[in-house]
C-alpha cells in the first residue's frame, strides 16, 4: 500500500492503509542481510506470526541521511520530492526482511513505514490495481462488482475468500480477503501461501528507547514523545489489533501519524505546521 506518506485528518484526510501497509514483506547487502540472522518465528493467539528485529529501529525521528544509509545501506529505488539540493526524498528498502519506505525531509528521517502486508501491482490489470490490502469487502465490490467466482474456506481459524474477477479481453485476477479485509491480489486464480501470517518487529527494550519516535515501539512508549490525539482508527487484522493514530506535536506545532500493529509501532509520519 504504498504513497511517500498521506496527510492526516486534520488536513481533511485520513491516514491510509498506504501508509502502513504502506502493506508484503516492507536487504540490502552489507547491513541489511544481517537482520535475517534476528528472524524469530512465534505463535501468538493461534496465528503464525513472526516477530523480527529488524535493523531500521536503530533509526528515529530526525534521523540523518548519512544514519539511513549506514543502518540499511544504499536503498533500491530513491524518489526525490523537491530539487537536486532539498534533501527531500523516498527511500524504498525492496530487499528488507520487511519491505520498508524512508521519507527525507532536509534530509532528515520524517517517516518510516513498514509494507506489512505488499500487494505488488505490476502485474495486475489496471482496474485491479485500486485494491488496496485491509480494504473492506463492500469496497473490492464496489470497484470492482461481484466477482465471475466467489469460494470460501478457512485457514488457522480465518475465515478465507477468493474473489477472481473474469472480464472479455482481460486477463483475469483474484482478490483474497481474511476475515473480510484484503490481504493480496494475484493474476489468475493459484492461492498464494501466507495469507494468514505475516511478519511484524519486535518491541523496542525500553532501554533502548530514544527520545524521537522509531519503528518497533509499543504505545506505552510512544506515549511521552506524542501530544494529545487528535483521532484514532481501531480495527483487527489476521488476528492482531491494528491502530491509525494522529496526535499532535508535544510542542503544539504539528501533527504525527503512528500506526500500532500487533501491539508496535509500524509507520510514523511527522507532519510540520508549514505542510498542514
């Protein structure tokens, strides 16, 4: 799900799934391979996830160009966002453990997303490519109609659907929700393995934790760097609590999105004033 970031709902926009899910696997060589050495499989609740240490939480809020580069290496694609000398930029990390995005403003780290769950849509039709991961089951069939076939079944408790949509002179593509959300779309109709886990990071130490927001830590946390919330989404996904959160700034000025997944933080977005 993936934009550089969306602007919150103060701005008359809600955070996206984009933004986290912003949504499969979101290394490099040199550092980024060594974050597969920390990969721990674990079962929580019944639902296969695995809980990684992955080398971004070593980045924050604020964060250097030259902090990215060391931590994860030199990313796969770069996007700039202003002129040649702006320091504003997306860096995509394709090869990460988990997919992850790096926003640069000034050249400085003001969001970091994990594409939790990756639906890639190069290979899909044009008109597939609006489904987006976590989108309800009303809103694929709203785009798109009722599906040519429809088949259910279940999977380490969640409920699976398999929509392949079937239309003259294109070729045809499939939707699979879990428990009535979507979690990928593929040409043609083969089921793709995983639909119902996924890998999420580990809770930052508390000894660890800096005094700018990082990927990996839990709401309690995140807590004392945020200001009082502005809105807050709750939903669940496989199995674990998501929230889409906006607060504002501890200094009043600004506005930071967070997203919480499995109980951490997933995505951030620091909104200045001069962008609301």
């Amino acid at each position: 799900m993936s934009q550089p970031a969306m602007r919150p709902k103060t701005t008359r926009n809600t955070i996206g799934a984009g933004l986290l899910f912003v949504a499969s696997t979101f290394g490099a060589s040199g550092p980024m391979s060594a974050s597969h050495a920390f990969a721990q499989a674990a079962q929580e609740a019944g639902e296969t996830i695995r809980r990684v240490d992955l080398p971004v939480w070593r980045l924050h809020a604020g964060s250097t160009t030259a902090d990215v580069e060391r931590v994860l290496g030199q990313p796969s694609v770069t996007t700039d966002l202003g002129g040649p000398e702006s320091g504003d930029a997306t860096l995509l990390y394709a090869d990460e453990l988990v997919r992850t995005r790096v926003v640069l403003k000034a050249g400085r780290v003001a969001a970091i997303a994990l594409d939790v769950v990756y639906i890639d849509p190069a290979p899909l039709p044009s008109r597939a490519r609006v489904i987006k991961a976590t989108m309800v089951r009303d809103g694929v069939t709203g785009l798109l109609g009722r599906p040519s076939v429809d088949q259910r079944w279940t999977d380490t408790g969640r409920a699976i659907e398999q929509m392949t949509f079937i239309r003259p002179g294109e070729p045809e593509f499939s939707v699979f929700l879990a428990d009535g959300l979507v979690v990928d779309v593929r040409s043609g109709r083969e089921r793709p393995p995983g639909m119902t886990s996924m890998s999420l990071p580990i809770a930052a130490a508390d000894a660890s934790v800096a005094n700018q927001l990082a990927i990996g830590f839990t709401p309690v946390q995140a807590a004392p760097l945020l200001g009082p919330v502005e809105t807050s989404i709750h939903f669940v996904f496989k199995g674990q609590p998501v929230e889409y959160a906006t607060y504002h700034e501890r200094d009043g000025k600004g506005l930071v999105t967070v997203t919480f997944m499995g109980g951490v933080s997933t995505a951030f977005t620091i909104w200045p004033p001069d962008e609301l």
